[in-house]
C-alpha cells in the first residue's frame, strides 16, 4: 500500500484549517486515483449533456404541435429519441456513481491508514493525553464526513458547474435578456451561502466534539464495566450518557436549523427566478420574440437551473463538514513523536547493559513538579540491581525512561558510556525486554501472548520461558493448555497468573537489558522468592532492573535504589543499606527480612 509514504502535506498549524489545507491534504489521493475521477467525471458530464438535449426535443414537439405539422411518425420519433437518451443517461449514471462514490470509499481507506500507521509513530505520552473514544470519533464519525465530502459532496460539486453553466448557455442561446433577468437574484443567494456555512462550520465541530465525548464515555464505561457494577454506578452512568446524548442531538439539531435555513431559501431564491421568467418570457412569447417550445424549454432549463443552486448549499455543508473533520484528523496528523532517533546513530556500544543515569530530571508534560529529580546511579553489564521505595516514588517512571518510552534530555542517560538520544531508538529498544507494571494480555491464546515480541518463537521456548516464570505447570493444567484462550482482558486468569505470563513474554525474548516493574506483585511472597530464584539463572550475563515492592526477592541484588520522593536516597547492597539507610531498614523491619544471607551477590 502506498497510502503511508505518497501521503498529503498536513498543515503545521491547527489555526485556520481551511478549504485550501484541505485541499492540499488530500491531493495526492487526488492523483492517485486521477483516472477513475477523469472517467467518472466524464460520465457525469455525459448525464448532464443528455439531461439538456431532453428540453431540445420537448421544444421540438411542442413547436411542431403548434404548428399544426405534427404527425405520428414525428411524434413517435420524438418519444423514440427521448427513450435512447434517458438510457444513456441511466448507464451513465452508473457509471459516475460507481467511478467517483467508490473513490470516496478508497479516499476514506487510504486517509484512515494513513492516520493509524501515523497513530503508531506516535510516542506513549501522546496517548496519555488523547482519549481512545476521541481518536475512534476520528475514525468513524469525522472519516465519514470527508468520504461525504470527496464523494457526493464532490459529485454534486462538479455537477452543480456543469449543469448550471450548460443550462445558462442554452438559455442565454434562446434569450439573453430574458437570462440576464432570471440571475439577478443569485447574489443574494451567494451572499446567504456565505453567511450560513460559517455558522455550520462552526455548529459542526460542536457536534464532532461532542460524538467524541460520547464515545469515549462509552468506550471507558464499558472497558471497566466490572467497577461500575461493584460500585453500583452503572445507572449514574447511563444517566451520564443520556445527558452527553442529548447534548449531542441539541448540538445536532442547532446545526440542522442553521443548515435547514439554507435549503428554502435557495429555493425560494429559484422560484423568484421563475416568478421573473413567467412574467417578462410570457410577454416575449406574446410579441412573439420567442416560440412557446422556447418558452417551454428555457422554463425546463430553468428547473434544471434550481437544483445547482439549491446544491450550493448543500455541497457547502458537505464541504464545510469535510474540512472541519479534515481540520480534526489534521491535528493528530501534525503530532509528532518527540522521541525519535538521531539521523545519523552512532554505532550500537560494545558494552550493552551497561546504563548509566547522571542527574536526570524527569517531568511529565503539563506538570509543575518534576516527577524525578537529579537522579544517578550506574548499572554494570550483567548486574541485577533492585529499585524499592514507596508507590509514587517514581520507580516506574524511571522503568518507562529506561524502556525508552519517554523521551529525555541529552547527557542524561548513558547507554554502553554512549548519549542513548545518539543511538538508534530501535536498536536500543531491541535489546530491552520490559515488563510494565500493568499486565496486558491480548484475546488471544496463551501461547501467543507469551510469544508476542517474537511470533516465531517454538514451542518449547515458550515452555522454556513459562517455566522459568513458574507459570508451566498451572498453564498445563487447563484443558487445552497452551492454547487457552485467555478471556477478554483475560479474565479467566488469575492477577498472579497474568502477570506471570507477561514476565514470560519478556523472559522469551532473551534480551540483554531485562526490565521488570513489580510484576510479581499479585503472586504471594514464597511464589515471588521461587521465581526470583528460578530468574537468577536467567540473570547471569543480562543486566536486570527488578522493581519490587517487597524487600526479600532483591536480598541478593548486586546493588539495591531506593527511591523517595522522585530521588534514589540510597545505593548499595542489601547488608551495606541494611546498615547505612534508616529508611531501607524501616521497610526490612516491616517485612519482616531475615537479615542473614545479605552479602552475597547472585553470581556467588
Ligand atoms: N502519565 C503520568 N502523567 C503524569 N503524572 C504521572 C504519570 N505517571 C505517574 N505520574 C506521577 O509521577 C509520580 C511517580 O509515579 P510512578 O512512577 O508511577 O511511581 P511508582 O511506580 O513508584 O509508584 C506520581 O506522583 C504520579 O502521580
Ligand atoms: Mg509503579
């Protein structure tokens, strides 16, 4: 598909989106599809053509009629001649339905992949600020309104010139006067148009803004319908969700009255024309300046006229809707991701695992108080360092800093005693396998939710990686094994299963750089020690960040962080903190830890 790389330019601004930003949005989808627009334009230029000539004959038969020199022959030749047009005019008109309503829908597909592969450049901090409902509004809702836009919006567009311009000169052919006459009141309608489609630009982003709340209000409703049952909200909610409804429908209803106001006056606008020609072409029929055919037929022009200009306002509302959505889609499309490589990397150190942090500072966006604070500590390749402090104290911020999913400042992190800002992000990302606090498990079989970062792996290193977890035995106890389905969100698994199976995903990938963010939180405290143990051996020649809310699995850390406060307070090993650290033996006392077995590193 080359919908991602051939897309349009999105302008850098959110200000004044306007027809022309759009314009040069979308152009390139333009071009791509050029000849099926040409033909089908073609085809609608064709039913247009028709549509003129059926006034020609009508004007013919009447004439003759008049003249008294109608015979069956004529008349039936006549009615022969109008039966061939309007099958061209049918054929035709599939034609262009099928040609430019199916590019309308390739539009569509080509815009929403554009914006989900650009969705996925974007970085995480991005989709903490935007809700999911507001980005699957854009999706469906605002989609809709561009393929409206660049299908029939465009159709009736092209069609609205081509029929208004060949009827004028078919009636300026018969009377130019009486042309003249009948275009006096198309200012007025211009004028109206202006006016109007300001207000439905406006009235419209209300209502997508309002789609999206709705949808995100569903969407985290029923995502966490469990809480809202157990804390008996659920009709709180839908109370919610009828109030956001109705502001919808009130914000859909204003816009209807605004646009409802723009159809009958463009056609009372017509009919004033008709009221113009009745009485000035009635007195040219009479003085006999013009024919009753001409009469009769620059009437069917006329008519032929009304539509056009009652298509103006409705083609402006489509547009207006499509440019208001593009408006919106364009604002995703300008994001950027902040956490990019360099364009030229550096080459990937020899020394891999080897992290060095030197006084970062660390905020997230929008906050006063930076999060982390002038935070030091080296890690050698190989070692299993321990990360403890109170929740809050920022230990899984520095997991995602150190995961590479938030970008930060240069000379702040040093990866192999290189700068990681001059290193390849993906390469870098390749050699960490990082396991959030939050367990994510897919709809998918066990199996594959242990092998997602490396769908080839075999089964027997997933079993590998499961047993090593502590997780092999309980997985073959499920009828089907491996391949257990795990529930939407996986519910049938316990919290300390789920969360074994995401170690295990991490586990598999065999990385040099394994980071686990109290991922064994949910399994109890002997399990927790067990899998620790059983990881030792993993660890050996893998450098290791185990955060931990517990104290006993980290005893046998080369070196142990505790973190207050968004600070490290205190480095060292479990009997030097033990020793030194008052904080760090406040939380050994509350745990309980057996202070005996303190010394010895995990290579001992
Ligand atoms: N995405 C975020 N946006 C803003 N603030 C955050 C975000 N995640 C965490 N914080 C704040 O950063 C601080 C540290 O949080 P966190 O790193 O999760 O601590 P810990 O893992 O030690 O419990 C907390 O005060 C928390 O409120
Ligand atoms: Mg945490």
């Amino acid at each position: 598909m080359a919908g991602v790389s051939e897309a349009g330019k999105p302008q850098q601004t959110m200000a004044d989106f306007g027809f022309f930003s759009a314009v040069r949005l979308v152009r390139p989808f333009f071009r791509r599809y050029r000849l099926r627009l040409l033909v089908g334009l073609l085809a609608l230029l064709a039913v247009d053509f028709l549509q003129l000539v059926i006034p020609r004959i009508i004007k013919g038969a009447v004439d003759l009629l008049a003249s008294g020199a109608a015979s069956e022959t004529l008349l039936v030749d006549k009615a022969l001649l109008i039966l061939l047009v309007a099958a061209g005019i049918a054929v035709s008109r599939f034609l262009w339905r099928y040609l430019v309503l199916g590019f309308s829908r390739l539009l569509e597909r080509d815009l929403r992949d554009w914006l989900f592969s650009h969705l996925l450049r974007l970085d995480y901090p991005f989709f903490q600020k935007k809700p999911v409902g507001e980005i699957m509004a854009l999706a469906t809702n605002d989609l809709a309104a561009v393929q409206l836009a660049g299908g029939m919006g465009l159709v009736a567009a092209a069609d609205a010139c081509i029929m208004s311009l060949a009827a004028l000169a078919c009636m300026a052919y018969i009377s130019l006067p009486l042309t003249l006459l009948t275009l006096l009141p198309m200012p007025l309608l211009a004028l109206l148009t202006r006016v109007l489609s300001r207000r439905i630009h406006k009235g419209f982003t209300r209502v997508q803004h309002q789609f999206s709340k709705l949808t995100e209000f569903a969407r985290s409703t029923i995502a966490n319908i469990h809480l809202f049952k157990a804390y008996g909200r659920t009709a709180a909610q839908i109370r919610g969700f009828d109030y956001l409804g109705r502001a919808y429908v009130r914000d859909n209803v204003r816009l209807a009255a605004v646009h409802g106001t723009l159809f009958p006056l463009a056609g009372l606008v017509g009919n004033l024309s008709l009221f113009l020609v009745l009485f000035f072409g009635g007195r040219l029929v009479i003085v006999q300046k013009i024919s009753i055919g001409d009469f009769v037929a620059f009437v069917s022009y006329l008519y032929m006229l009304t539509w056009p200009m009652m298509a103006i306002g409705w083609v402006a509302n489509l547009f207006q809707r499509g440019v208001t959505s593009l408006g919106r889609i364009n604002e995703v499309l300008i994001a950027r991701p902040q956490l990019v490589g360099p364009e030229a990397p550096l080459a990937p150190p020899a020394a891999v695992g080897e992290i060095e942090v030197r006084n970062l500072d660390f905020g997230y966006e929008g906050q006063e108080r930076p999060v982390l604070q002038n935070i030091n500590f080296q890690i050698k390749a190989g070692e299993f360092v321990g990360v403890v402090g109170k929740t809050g104290s920022g230990k899984s911020t520095l997991c995602n800093i150190l995961a590479r999913l938030y970008p930060v400042a240069g000379e702040a992190f040093f990866w192999g005693g290189v700068d990681v800002n001059q290193l390849d992000l993906a390469a870098v990302r390749s050699s960490i396998a990082y396991v959030p606090q939050e367990v994510v498990l897919f709809s998918r079989s066990i199996a594959a939710n242990i092998a997602f970062g490396k769908p080839s792996a075999s089964q027997a290193e997933i079993e590998e990686a499961a047993a090593i977890c502590g997780i092999h035995d309980e997985i073959m106890a499920f009828a089907d094994g491996y391949q257990t389905m795990v529930g939407e969100k996986g519910v049938k698994l316990s919290g300390g299963q789920r969360q074994r199976i995401a170690l295990a995903r991490a586990v598999l990938l065999k990385r040099s750089v394994v980071i686990i963010d109290d991922s064994l939180s949910a399994v109890d405290m002997e399990t927790e020690q067990a899998i620790i143990q059983a990881l030792a051996r993993y660890f050996v020649n893998r450098t290791c960040i185990v955060v931990s809310h517990r104290i006993a699995p980290l005893k046998n850390a080369d070196s142990i962080l505790v973190m207050a406060d968004g600070a490290v307070v205190a480095q060292g090993r479990h009997g030097e903190l033990m020793a030194r650290n008052s904080f760090y033996a406040t939380i050994c006392r509350q745990q309980r830890v057996d202070l005996s077995h303190g010394e010895e590193g995990h290579h001992a």
